[in-house]
C-alpha cells in the first residue's frame, strides 16, 4: 500500500532542532524519521522505520548468505550470567541494572557475550554441533556517558550482534573471515565510504580484531593509514615502532640544574636553549624532554590508583588510547587533593626518580616504548624549580613497563613499513574479532572432540550499529535542501507529487501509483488537496526519496516530470511512458 503524505504519521519541519548539530541528526529529525524522547533515546516515525527495516534487510540477507541463523534474545537480562563473567561489575556506569518486585537484581542488555555463550552450552556439547554462526538483531541498552548526534550514538540503539563457535583456531580464521567478507557485502550495499581498520584486541591480546568506520570528518574515531603499504589501523591500536637501544657510553653523568620558573615543557625548552646549549651545537627541542603525567585511575570495584607515563615532552597522553589500555578501569584527573597524598611529587617537576612501584611515591610508572635504553632526557628533578640532564634511560633510572598512551600524528612512521602516516577521522559502523576463549572458559563452554576429550570452543564475535547505520547514511547523503537516500534504502521507491487541486491530476497521480505498485514499486503519494506545490517540492527534497515525479500542469499535455533527487536533473516522460520510464529509473526495468 502507498504511503500517502494526506494522512501519514508525519510533520516536516522548516527549522532544525535545537540540539541538533550534526547534519544527519538535523535532517532526520526535520524530514520526520526521528523523534527525541530523551537524551539518546529516539522513536523511530513511519518513515524513520522503512529506512531501520530495510537495513535490516540487509544486514540479514547477508547473514543468511554465509549461513548464520538468526535467533533473538530478551533485553531483560538477569545478573547471574554477568556476575559469572564478571562485567557486572566491569561495565561500571555503562549498563542499565534494575531490580523486579522481589529485589533481584536484572541489567538492559548492552551486549550478549553471556547470552550466546550458554545458549550453545545449553544446547550443544559435540565437536558435531560445530562450526556454528548465530545472530540477532536487537535493541540494546548502554547508559552512555556522551549520548552523540541523536541516533548514531544512542542510550537505545539497535545492533546486530553474531557469534561464531569453532573447535579450534583454523576453525575461527573461516568464521572470521566468511563475516569479514559478509560485512564487505553489507557496507558496499549500504552506500557509504568506508574503511577496514585494525583494532585493539582487547584485554585477550594477540587476537585479530578490525572495525569498519565509515569515514567522516565529525566522527568520533581517529584512524591512520599509510599510503606505501596499506596499513591502517584505528589509533587506539596503533603499535608504535620501536627504535633500536641507543650506545649512552658518551653521555655524562647526569646531573641536576637550577631551572628556575619552568613548570611547562616551553619555558623549560626556552630555559634550556639559554642556560645550557648543547654540546652538539643543535637547539633543544621539546623531544629531547621527558614529561611525566600523572592520571588516576579509577578501577570497576570503585578502587582508585595513581598511574604515571613517561612520554617525550613533544606528545601529549591520548585521552583514547590510554582508555584503551587501562580498560576496564576509567581514567580521571590527578588533582590537587591527591598530590596532597602523594608529598613527594613536585607538580610541574615530577620525575622518574619519585616514579615506579619502587620509589618514594610506589606510583605505578610506565614509559611511551620511544623511551628505549641509552636514551639520555631532560627532566623534573623532583624539586621546584629544578631538573636533571642527562638523564639515561636503563642507566640512570627505570620504570614499571611501557604504554602506548602518546598521542598518534600525521607523518608518524607506519609500524608495518616507517613510510609516513596519514590520519583521517570516521564512525565505527561494525567490529569483527576473535574472542578466543574467554567467554567460553568464563561460562565453561566446552564440547567433546573426535577422540572423546573436552574442549573449551573458540569464539568470534561480530557487531554492526543497524540504528547507527541510519545516521551513517543520512551524514554520508545529503544536500542543503535535504536528505538524499540510497536506492536500497529509501523509505520509497518513488515519490509521486500530485501538485494544484485540478481532479484530473490526482486521478492520474492514482493511476500511476497502483500501477507502480503492481510492478512492485514502493511508493510515496502525495495526494494532499491543501499544500502549495511549493510546500509539496520542499518536502520532497527534504524527505529524499531518490526518484521524485511531479504530477501537474504537463498532464493536460500529456506529460509528468521525472526528476533526479541527487543530481537534480529533471525531464519531461509522456505519460504513456510515465511506468516504463520509472521502473527503469528504480531499477527495476
Ligand atoms: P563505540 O566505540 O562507538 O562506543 P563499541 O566499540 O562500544 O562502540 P561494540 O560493542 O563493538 O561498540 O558494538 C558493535 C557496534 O554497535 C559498533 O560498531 C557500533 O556500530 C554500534 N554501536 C555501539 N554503541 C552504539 C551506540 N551507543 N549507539 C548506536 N550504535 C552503537
Ligand atoms: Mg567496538
């Protein structure tokens, strides 16, 4: 049946919402696909939820097509499973928990992990039973700390969600890759630029793990590439090379200096620069200093530990790539009332001689890998005012461990070839990894192998942002004059406007949609009697159904407009014509 603009569950709006910032947001909510309910909790209008159903659609004919089967779990989850696994306490402040009338505890689900893991473990227990794909597509919860741009990052969104079941590794690379090849289809066919990326592993490391973003300049994600070999990987997984230990036989001992007023790492550069020129004859710069910051960390049971990087003066600590490390634990500021507790730091001087498990502060103390032995750095010397050169790694002082926390830049060296990076930013639309074990030994998912002997089964675990996509798409297909969708996705297949109140034009605009409509065409009347055709354009251009035909004036000659939403392109079809030249125009000829 036609959707009909005289009587659908819809109000177009002139002005964008006030809390809306990014394009996509703007338009969905104007062109009536959205509507806020609260922060990050959207309902999805008629229209709205033709776009959610057919990538749906997609997204589970693509499944299908590498033999995953499609189940649904409830959202309603009780805590067991979770406590068992331990992310009832690890997901912190991230997960909805409520309690029912007897007190028990129970969660929104923000990721099913625990659910698949038992579902198998309830039902399967041979090496017969495997290899085994299963997914659903189903609305999750997670209470985001930053609900973002309406329904791309939502309180409530929807995730279809796989998992794979091997009895070994070799058995994974196929699910894995049979997913990675399923996910190629889905984004090719959902219409947006994309790219593959590595990604953190996780607390499992070594596991192979990859995100596809799809690239935009306002995403949230920072991905790098290199144009020599192809490399890229987000920058939460960058691995920085590690350069060879440096000969240290020729530096002096290191000795502390009066730096008077040098609490930043410029004016110590400058003070430098003044008081001590270097032997070499080169300036200083920020890169030969070592800067030392400290985070607090606070940890899923609420336990709060202090944690100092090293990194060259010349970095900054990359908020996400440190989150990525120390997850679970949650990162805060160091602030005044902890140096309070910790007297033997000196802020603005702070140095590796106060620093690690083992000095005065037993601050865990972890250096940026580029600080390899023999290097020789300027740095706090624990004193007001006060640092020390000469400082040399591995001789004159050491540290807890490494941490990748410093911030990735454009030019850095590619960790696969050293050409230099590029960086770009984009949206994390799906994330394919090889879990391994870990749930699997958590909840005790094991199966019998040909010789009767236990197995723990090996897990892949595969997600794509369905209700994300939507966005994805809107931010990807647009003009100033409105949406414009992908064929694939559209609310319709056409858009019939019917323009004046002449009976002859809307008798026609209703011939021409049921016979659409019995070649299987999806269309969007708009058959009101009251709106200017003005109106009636600007609504269609908003709305964004890709092929619009324009019912009007022409009629008395025998003629309909066909126009092109995106390229704007417009031309005249005799009527005769008017059903052939359409489905032609939808694909469908
Ligand atoms: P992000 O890093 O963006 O928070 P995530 O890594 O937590 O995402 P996953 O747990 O890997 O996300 O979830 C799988 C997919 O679900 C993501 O790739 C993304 O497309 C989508 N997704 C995750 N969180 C949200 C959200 N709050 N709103 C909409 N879609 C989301
Ligand atoms: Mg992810």
């Amino acid at each position: 049946m036609a959707m009909r603009m005289s009587s659908l569950f819809l109000r177009t709006l002139r002005e964008n919402p006030a809390d809306a910032e990014v394009p996509s947001h703007q338009l969905l909510v104007r062109a009536g696909y959205i509507r806020r309910v609260s922060p990050g909790i959207y309902t999805w209008l008629p229209l709205g939820l033709k776009v959610l159903r057919r990538v749906e659609r997609i997204v589970r004919d693509e499944m299908d097509a590498i033999g995953a089967q499609e189940l649904l779990f409830p959202a309603l989850l009780p805590r067991e499973p979770y406590e068992t696994s331990g992310r009832w306490t690890e997901y912190g402040d991230g997960v909805f928990r409520l309690q029912d009338r007897k007190g028990d505890d129970y969660l929104l689900g923000p990721t099913h992990e625990e659910m698949f893991t038992l579902a198998v473990k309830d039902l399967y227990s041979s090496y017969k039973d495997l290899p085994l794909s299963i997914y659903q597509i189903q609305t999750k919860y997670r209470d985001e700390a930053r609900p973002r741009a309406g329904i791309l990052r939502g309180r409530e969104f929807v995730m279809k969600d796989s998992y794979s079941f091997d009895l070994d590794e070799a058995g994974l690379d196929k699910s894995y890759q049979l997913h990675r090849d399923a996910y190629v289809r889905i984004f090719d066919r959902l219409g947006f630029h994309y790219v593959i990326v590595q990604a953190m592993a996780g607390a499992m490391g070594g596991s192979k793990s990859e995100e596809f973003l799809a690239t935009a300049e306002n995403g949230e994600d920072t991905y790098v590439r290199c144009a020599n070999c192809g490399y890229a990987a987000n920058v939460e997984a960058v691995r920085v090379p590690v350069p060879d230990a440096v000969d240290a036989s020729g530096v002096p001992a290191a000795h502390v200096e009066d730096t008077p007023d040098t609490p930043t790492i410029d004016t110590l550069v400058a003070h430098l620069e003044h008081s001590f020129p270097r032997a070499d004859g080169r300036s200083w710069t920020a890169a030969d200093t070592l800067k030392n910051v400290v985070v607090m960390l606070v940890h899923p049971d609420g336990t709060r530990e202090p944690l100092a990087i090293g990194l060259p003066g010349d970095r900054e600590v990359d908020e996400k790539r440190l989150g990525a490390q120390v997850e679970p634990a949650r990162v805060e500021a160091f602030d005044e009332k902890d140096f309070a507790r910790y007297p033997t730091l000196t802020k603005g001087y702070i140095g590796p001689g106060a620093l690690g498990s083992e000095r005065s502060s037993g601050i865990r103390y972890l250096l940026d890998p580029r600080v390899v032995e023999g290097t020789a750095w300027v740095t706090g010397a624990d004193e007001h005012g006060r640092h020390v050169l000469d400082l040399v790694a591995g001789r004159d002082f050491t540290a807890d461990g490494t941490i990748e926390a410093a911030d990735v830049r454009e030019g850095d060296a590619c960790p696969s070839c050293g050409h230099g990076l590029e960086s770009a930013r984009g949206i994390e639309m799906g994330h394919i990894f090889q879990l391994g074990t870990k749930y699997a030994e958590a909840l005790d998912l094991k199966v019998l192998d040909e010789n009767g002997k236990l197995r723990t089964v090996v897990m892949g675990s595969y997600g794509v942002g369905v209700s994300r996509a939507v966005a994805c798409v809107a931010e990807g297909n647009h003009d100033e004059l409105g949406l414009v969708w992908p064929r694939e996705l559209s609310p319709a297949d056409v858009h019939v406007v019917a323009t004046g109140k002449d009976e002859e034009v809307h008798r026609y605009a209703e011939e021409l949609t049921r016979a659409l409509e019995s070649e299987g065409v999806e269309v969007l009347l708009d058959d009101r009697r009251q709106a200017s055709p003005g109106v009636k354009f600007k609504d269609a251009e908003l709305i964004g159904v890709p092929t619009i035909v324009v019912v009007g004036r022409g009629l008395a000659e025998g003629k309909v407009e066909v126009k092109d939403r995106r390229s704007g392109e417009r031309r005249e079809v005799a009527t005769d014509d008017a059903v052939r030249e359409v489905l032609a125009e939808v694909g469908r000829a």
